[in-house]
C-alpha cells in the first residue's frame, strides 16, 4: 500500500505543478488598457497620467516619433511606446476578443507596480513584456514596442545608498563628464586604463571584456545620478543619468532604458534618450536589416552621451 501511495504521490506533485505553471501562464496580463489609466486618474487623487511627445531628429537624425505616458502610483512608471522600424506605424490593430484574458484589471495593475518597484531585482525594474493598449474609432489597437519602466523618487542627501531604479533629488550633483574623470584617475574599476568607460558607445563589444571582473561588477554599481537642476517654463526639473554599462542582454541592452532623462515633480519624464534602442546595430556592427535607427556618426554619439543631450517633450517647449 505505501509503495502505491508513493507511486500516486510521485505522478500527482507534478501534474499538480505542471497544471499551476499552465494556469499562471494563462492568467498572465500584458496589456495596459490607456482608458484604464485615465480613469485611475480620475478616480485617484494620488495616480496621475501625463502624456509627452518626443522626435528624435535633432538627437539621432532619423525622422521618428516615441510618446511617453508617465502613471504616478506609488512611485512612477514610465511607458514609452518607441518607434517600430519595419513599418510606418508604432501601433497595430488587435482584436479585444483575442487578449480579453490578458488585459490587466486595475488591482492587478496597482499589485504588479508596488511589487516592481519595491523589488530588489534590478531586472525587474526595465521590461518590454507589456503593451499598452488605446481605442480608436471603435477599434483597439497595442503598441509594438513598449519600454515600461519602474521608478522610486526620493529627496535626500548622497551619504544615503540609492539603488537602481530610485530618482533621488536630493543627492549632490555629478555629471557624467564628472564621472569619467573620477573613472579615468581611479583604480576603483580594475584597471580602467584597459577598460572602456562604461557609458562610451565607441568602445568594443562587451564579449571581447574578460566578464569575471567587469560584467559581472557593473550589477553591483549601476544606478541614477543627479546632473543637475534646471528650470523648464517655470517649474524645476531635475536631469539624471544612468550609469551602467553596454553589456548585452537580450540583444537590445535593455537594463539602460531611458539612459539621460529630464524629471518635473508631479509631471514626470518629460525628456530622455534611449541610445539602447537607436545604437542597437551600430553597437554590434550587424548589417541592416530594417530602416535605419540613427544617421549620426559614433563620434556624434559620444558627444550626445558626454554633453548629456536629450530629446524634450514636444508639448514643453
């Protein structure tokens, strides 16, 4: 008898796994409705939506077009819904009926923001798994490429750790000119003579930097740095930027995210650049398979990333 109870016990645990994996699976969410977050807005004097409209031509030479939709809840979460190069639309056509079971509810919604950007996992913080979603005409239609990022804003001084993910406006100032002469000096990055300045777009693939004492670190010290303070039609903004390196992942770097960007209290991002998603190609010298993502050389590159230019909201300027 204990021999088949055990033979049962043995066969039912993994069914019983294997049914929940699929059922999880079923249950995800990735869509964002866009009328889900204007009602919250309205419903919530704590969540906020703010909409922006960035073109990329002064920064990457191409004609192209991000919209930025910032969600104040708990802290803030960016989407930015980035130009599609195959075709000549960011948005395509979707049957509700197909992903009803997949478009987030609003507890969900407000579950997942807290876990993410309460979350301890850097990886957790910068994904490209959901859509966000808008009616027109009577037709539903997701955005192709949609980078939804979680933040956490703070207000103290630098002698406090900030970790990845959480915009501290309060900690003294450095710019990444700043950091490069600290990089460039120090010894703190083994040997940074060897190594290109993690932020460099010029330098070689990351495949050809021993990962034991460079990939492996930037994990550890990657994080937002206040550049400055600046004032925007009246109202003080905070620019930041991203130190972290070009390791790959995913192909795309996706852990820089919005790597230079431009903050307003109760506004949100409302200016950035995106190098990750423009340099892809050019970072790995793979030959053009799509139109091209930026017409600048990688001199002209660098300079955007050593004098911190970014790209303002259309709707500020």
């Amino acid at each position: 008898m204990k021999t088949s109870t055990a033979i049962i016990t043995a066969i039912l645990i993994p069914l019983f796994w294997s049914m929940l994996a699929v059922h999880s699976a079923a249950q995800e969410k990735k869509y964002i409705m866009l009328s889900m977050l204007d009602s919250l807005d309205a419903s919530d004097s704590l969540c906020r939506l703010n909409h922006y409209t960035l073109h990329t031509k002064e920064l990457y030479g191409v004609d192209e077009t991000i919209e930025m939709y910032n969600v104040h809840h708990m802290g803030l979460v960016l989407f930015s819904v980035l130009p599609d190069f195959t075709s000549d639309e960011n948005w395509s056509e979707v049957d509700l009926v197909d992903i009803q079971d997949q478009v987030f509810d609003e507890k969900t919604f407000r579950r997942t923001v807290e876990d993410r950007i309460l979350s301890q996992n850097s990886g957790e913080k910068k994904t490209m798994q959901y859509s966000l979603m808008k009616s027109v005409g009577g037709k539903y239609f997701k955005s192709k490429n949609c980078l939804t990022e979680f933040f956490y804003v703070v207000s103290h001084s630098s002698t406090f750790n900030t970790p990845y993910g959480v915009l501290n406006t309060g900690q003294q100032p450095i710019t990444i000119k700043g950091m490069k002469r600290i990089f460039d000096q120090g010894e703190e990055f083994h040997a940074p003579q060897t190594l290109p300045f993690p932020l460099d777009v010029r330098g070689p693939s990351p495949s050809s930097v021993n990962p034991s004492t460079y990939l492996h670190h930037w994990w550890l010290v990657q994080r937002e740095y206040l550049s400055r303070k600046l004032e925007i039609r009246g109202e003080v903004a905070y620019q930041f930027w991203t130190f972290t390196d070009w390791r790959g992942q995913d192909n795309l770097r996706l852990h820089r995210g919005v790597d230079r960007f431009i903050y307003i209290p109760g506004k949100g991002i409302v200016g950035g650049s995106y190098d990750f998603w423009f340099l892809y190609f050019d970072t790995w010298n793979n030959p053009p398979i799509e139109r091209k993502r930026n017409n600048k050389t990688k001199e002209e590159l660098w300079h955007n990333v050593l004098e911190e230019k970014v790209m303002l909201a259309e709707e500020l300027k």
